[in-house]
C-alpha cells in the first residue's frame, strides 16, 4: 500500500540568537508522507536545506513518544498545533491537508528566552522544580509504602498531576504567559498524597516565589493553558495551588 503524501508551504521563524532580529521564512516541504509526525517532517525539510548548503531550522526534540517534554513550538497560533492532547511530536501529518500553509514559531515569554529559531531556554521550569525540594518522609521499603492507606480518589488526583511532562505549553498558551498550571500540576501530585503533607507549605511557597522570580505572568483564568495542555490537566489543579498558598501563608 503506498502511503499519500501531501505538499504543504512552512512559514518558519528563524533567529539566529535571541537578541538578534528575528523573520519568518518560507519553505517548501514536497511529498510529504501523511504517516510521518510534524518532527520528522521538520527532518525532511531539513534534509534539503543541508544538501543545498543552507541552515537547518533549529528545533527540540528528545523521545519523540509524547514523554519528555522537550519538544515544543506553536503551530498556527496553536501551542503543539489543533489537535487536542498531542504533543509536537505526536502531531502526525494526517491532520494537515495538501497545500496547506503552517506557521512555526517558538514558545513566546519572557520566562523562555530564545535561544535559536524554535529552541528556547526553558531552564526556568526547573529552577521551579528544585525550589519544591524532595520528600523528606522516611517511608521505608516500598511494601511499607503501598501499605499507606490512600482512596483510589486520591491516588488517581495525584497520579493526573503528575502527568505534567513540563512541555511549557500552558505558558506559550497563557496570554500572560503563567506557569500557574505547570506550578499547580507539580504542587498537587505531592499536596494531595499524606507522603507530601509535612512540607506541603514550605514547598509551595518557594515554588511560587521562583515562579515569580523567573518573570512568569499572572493566571487570568482564561483556560487557554487547560485547553493546549497535551496532557488534559485540569485548571482546578490552579485552584488546589492557590487553596494550599493561602493555607500556607496564613497559618
């Protein structure tokens, strides 16, 4: 069976460094196969700018499995593009029909300084991470963990939370460009579980105060961030953040 292809026009930001001016180029990407995901379409392109001598378009990519969080770019004005809970590289050429015109651009915040065309430095994320700290609980070995009495509620709240892969899509989504669901994903899948509660305070305070120190927005509560997330977390994980805030810094 011979798989179809399609031809489609890019218009891709490129940049060379973050403080030098900025475009959009334009590209002509021929025969694309329709079973390929958009990274590999991007290698395809590639491809044939490096054997004409040109640049190649710059982009992150890790496990191309929808995992990692690496990979990231908005994609018709749409962060990982139209369709819903898919990552860039889990977005398949399929859903774009034959002549289409697609805008690349990167990630747009000042939190996420551009590093170069598509790529942009998304260090801050971590730096929120390591503000949360660890668990300090000793619950020894991990029969005497799953003897912890947890509902299946509870397990299952936390276990949604913790699918945030940290893609940053919420961000690039946000007209403001808050981490709130990002911060609220990684505040919650520990708040909730009774492994977490001894320094539930401490935690989401320093990850809130970094978030603020890295120069994220505000949360305007427009659901954007909840829309373009590839992994379907909820906003009421931002109401869980702003609940477990208050408790913190009133107690």
């Amino acid at each position: 069976m011979i798989s179809k292809t399609i031809n489609l026009t890019l218009k891709v930001w490129r940049q060379s460094r973050g403080e030098k001016k900025g475009r959009l180029e334009t590209y002509h990407a021929k025969d694309i196969s329709v079973d390929m995901s958009f990274l590999e379409m991007i290698d395809v392109v590639n491809e044939d700018l490096t054997k004409n001598r040109n640049e190649p378009i710059a982009f992150d990519h890790d496990c191309r499995e929808g995992i990692c969080g690496m990979c990231g770019a908005v994609i018709n004005g749409r962060a990982h593009g139209h369709e819903k809970e898919t990552t860039l590289c889990q977005l398949h050429m399929r859903h774009f029909s034959d002549n289409d015109t697609i805008v690349i651009e990167p990630w747009r915040s000042r939190a996420f300084p551009l590093i170069k065309d598509l790529i942009v430095d998304r260090s801050a994320m971590d730096k929120i991470i390591q503000a949360g700290g660890y668990i300090s609980v000793n619950t020894g070995g991990a029969t005497d963990a799953n003897a912890l009495p947890i509902s299946r509620e509870i397990a299952e709240t936390a276990f949604n939370a913790a699918a945030c892969i940290g893609c940053g899509a919420c961000v690039a989504a946000c007209p403001n460009a808050s981490a709130m669901l990002f911060v609220s994903a990684k505040v919650s899948h520990l708040a909730v579980l009774p492994q977490g509660r001894p320094e539930a305070a401490k935690r989401v305070q320093a990850m809130v105060r970094q978030m603020d120190e890295c120069g994220f927005g505000n949360c305007s509560n427009e659901a954007e961030c909840e829309m373009e997330c590839p992994k379907g977390i909820s906003i009421v994980e931002i109401a869980r953040l702003n609940r477990e805030f208050l408790k913190a810094e009133f107690s």
